[in-house]
C-alpha cells in the first residue's frame, strides 16, 4: 500500500514515519527544494512527545524540558489550583533541527523535493496527485499535510480558505548565546492584549516569543513593534530581559506573522484523501498545542491505516475520532483567548493542556 503524503513539515513527516512504521510505502511531496521548517522553536507536550517515544524518533534528545507557568502583568506567578506540575512541562525544539531529525528518520528516498501536490485525481481505487513540477505519483491514498494554504483541503473542501484572526499578530526569533543574562524561563500575560516571553534553548541560546490580541494597526519596524509590546508585560520594570533580548535580536532574524486559522471544516476525508494538522486545523497559537495536536493526527492515520487494507474505512473511523476532537479543542482555546483576567487566562490554559496530554475527547 503507498501513501502520497503532501506537506514535509513536521506533521506530514511525523505521518510519513508512521505509517512507514505502520507497514505502507510513503512518499512525500514537498514544495520547498531542501527540508526547511517555517518558524524559530516549538513546544512539545506529553502527548506529542509519546508519539515520538512509540516512533523511535529521538525527539527527547533534540529539545529542552520547560515549564509553562505564567506572570501577571506586574511579575506575580500564576500557580493555578487543582493542577500538577504535569500539566506544566513541555519540551522546547527548534522547528528546523525537528524537521531535520524526522526528514532523516523517514528518509531521503521517500521525499520529493521543489514538487509540490497542486491537485488530484480520485478513483474508486486510488489517488493520482498533480505536482508542481509536472509529473504526478501515483497511490492508493493521499494526505494533506501541506499547511494552512493546503491545496489538497481547496479541492476536498472547497470554500474553506484559511481567514486572518482579525487583530492577532505574534513576533518570535531564536537568538544564539549573547550578553543577556537568561537564567530562568518565563512567560507572562500583559496589558493590551499581549502576552509572551522567552526560554532558554538547548544549546545556551534563547526563544523569545511575543503575541497580541486585537492589535491597534502595526506601524515602524518589526523590532520595533515587538519592543513595544514588551513594554506591555513590563509593568514596573520587573521584566526587562525580554526587551534585552528583542533589542539584541538582528532585525532580519524576527519572523512576524498575521495569524491565520482555519474555519471549522465538517469533513477531513473522502475515500480515498485525508487532511492533517494545519491542513485541517491550522488555529490561534495562543495555546501553543497545533504541533502536538498535529502529531496527534499523524499517529492515529498510522494506527489505523496500518492494521486494514480497507482505506475508505480507516479514513472514516479517522475522520469520526478527530473532529470532535477539535471542536473540544475549539471550545477549551476560545475560553483561554476570552478569559477576563490573567487568573482565567492561567487557569484555562491550564485546563486545556491537563485535556490534551491526558488523551480525554
């Protein structure tokens, strides 16, 4: 059985490895011409990070185990009741060294560099996919793991282009080791809307992220905008690394993103063609959970495709486990963005990590 996987960023080959694992040939389609990851670093929670461990990826030996607690504005910690440290940890990754790890894991006969699935074909007994170099591969499925832009999901859903989330904006960069003294992670809910922090990263460097909620429109530089929302999260000047580490940040080096989601989507499937991840869910990022919800998917289409010959049926049962899913996870992230103070932010936040990792619908 050979699954065309459209999409190598780290859900289409965490799916690409799993299904190989699972048995079935894969072949991804990637437009970039090398392995590349879009972004600076990403959080890993338990769940993803079990996924990984079944896998035998060597995730764990990549990344750097971190704790999501928060500050109110003036620098008090958030320790919301009735959860355990558990529901905190995390593990820090470069999005790049991921991508890498996993390309390797998979292999390089397996991909397919500068050639991106521009559309398909679908028969009763398998999928053609039109690529952006002209040729086509041929499968006995498909799965659109090619982000939030995914050409796959235009073709299966038509109409359900990704939407800006009116007003959210975030700014983030991996800075390499520099004079600013980093000696603890640390994440903080302001004024205005913002919110953010850094972390330390494995190799002595840092993550800094910065994100907003309802935006005034964006004016001066990208550095400069995010200097200004650090002052957000600044409130008495307890939290002055942050800014230090903005200002130490080439300019170049800051990715600012317009964030974007995608609507709510009554199918993943047909019988033969599958979304993944942003593909199908792309959401705010202010719960910081899309990579490990996205490896999530890839691990039940492994699971599934790998113990039938009965694709449209593997596809179906997919399709009926993760959909609800995702619209619990749609009411727990709204309740997180529209929380009142940063106690209702801390402690929904809280409660929608402690959801996720514990596996529960």
């Amino acid at each position: 059985m050979r699954a065309v996987i459209a999409g190598a960023g780290i859900v289409g080959l965490t799916t690409g490895l799993a299904l190989r694992r699972a048995g079935l040939e894969v072949v991804i389609c990637e437009r970039a011409p090398e392995i590349r990851a879009a972004g600076s670093s990403l959080g890993l929670w338990r769940n993803a990070l079990a996924v990984f461990d079944a896998l035998g990826a060597g995730v764990r030996d990549i990344g750097k185990p971190g704790e999501m607690y928060f500050h109110d504005p003036a620098g008090k910690l958030i320790d919301p009741p009735g959860f355990g440290p558990e529901d905190h940890h995390y593990l820090l990754v470069h999005r790049a060294k991921l991508n890498d790890l996993l390309a390797d894991a998979v292999g390089a006969g397996s991909i397919r560099l500068g050639a991106a699935v521009v559309r398909y074909d679908e028969s009763e007994t398998g999928v053609t996919a039109h690529l952006s170099d002209g040729s086509t591969v041929d499968g006995d499925l498909l799965i659109g793991a090619d982000g939030a832009y995914s050409a796959v999901r235009a073709q299966l859903v038509p109409g359900s282009e990704a939407l800006e989330h009116e007003g959210h904006h975030a700014w983030r960069a991996v800075t390499p080791a520099t004079g600013v003294a980093v000696d603890r992670d640390l994440m903080a809910l302001g004024t205005h809307g913002a919110r953010g922090g850094y972390a330390r990263t494995r190799d002595g460097g840092a993550y800094w992220l910065l994100s907003q909620f309802k935006s005034p429109e964006l004016t001066g530089t990208v550095k400069q905008q995010a200097l200004e929302r650090a002052e957000h999260l600044n409130e008495g000047g307890w939290n002055p690394v942050l800014a230090e580490l903005i200002a130490a940040t080439p300019e170049e080096a800051i990715l600012h993103n317009q964030i974007m989601y995608v609507p709510r989507l009554d199918r993943w499937v047909s019988s033969r063609v599958a979304l993944a991840g942003d593909a199908a869910h792309a959401m705010s990022p202010h719960i910081t959970a899309g990579a490990s919800l996205g490896i999530e998917d890839a691990a039940l289409l492994g699971e599934l495709l790998g113990s039938t010959v009965d694709i449209p049926a593997a596809l179906i049962s997919y399709q009926a486990e993760r959909i609800p899913r995702y619209a619990r996870v749609a009411e727990l992230a709204d309740a997180v963005e529209f929380a009142a103070t940063p106690e209702e932010f801390a402690a929904h936040y809280a409660a929608f990590s402690h959801w996720m990792i514990e596996g529960k619908q």
